[in-house]
C-alpha cells in the first residue's frame, strides 16, 4: 500500500512539472540587436506594434495552457494542454525578447510615434 502511495505522489509530481508555465513566469530570450541592424525608426516602431499584438495573443494562449493543465492534473492526473501541444512557452519567451530588443533599439535612436511627434 506505502509503495502505491509513493508511487502516485511522484506521478503527481511529475505531472505538475510538466505543466505549462505562467505566462508572467517565462523570462525572455536574448535577441542580438544585429538583427534589425539598419531598421528605420518607422520599421522599427511598426515592428514593435505587431511583436506586442503576437505577444499578447501568445500570453493568452499560455494562461489558457496553463489554467488547463492544472485542471487536466487536477482531474485527471495529466498536463493535458501540455500533452497536446498548447503550451508555447518558447514562443512567448521569443517574442518577449523581440519586444526588449528593438524596445532598446527604439530608445537608443530617440524614435518617435507618429502620433506623439504632434505635441
């Protein structure tokens, strides 16, 4: 009976590590600034509103990922969403490093929204 037990407490516990991660949690990936090497300001700050509309669709994505596994593990014992390919941390912590790159690149050549250049 202890060997059941210990048995399910690890399954327990290797299913609640496989879990897909907060969104919040995903820390971002370096992007080398090389990349966008000769971007515009205006390049650079379309890029940026798209990379924070894919970014925000993606972290909603991985909250619903992460709220499903924990019910799937709750339920049922496994990471469901995990298992069936819903978690994208790699993505989102992609795109977050895309979003504190050229955030930098935007800073460092004194870029200006057009809307803000009126005032």
């Amino acid at each position: 009976m202890t060997r059941h037990l210990n048995f399910a407490a690890l399954a327990l516990l290797v299913s609640l590590g496989a879990c897909a991660a907060s969104p919040e949690s995903i820390p971002a990936t370096t992007i080398p600034p090389s990349i966008y090497a000769g971007y515009s300001c205006d390049r650079l700050l379309g890029l940026q509103q798209r990379i924070e509309a894919a970014l925000q669709t993606a972290m909603l994505q991985q909250k619903s990922a992460s709220i499903n596994d924990a019910w799937g593990v709750f339920l049922i014992g496994l990471p469901t969403a995990s298992m069936g390919g819903g978690d994208i941390a790699p993505q989102v912590a992609s795109l977050k490093g895309q979003r504190a790159t050229v955030s930098d690149l935007i800073a460092a050549q004194r870029c200006v929204a057009p809307y803000a250049k009126n005032n």
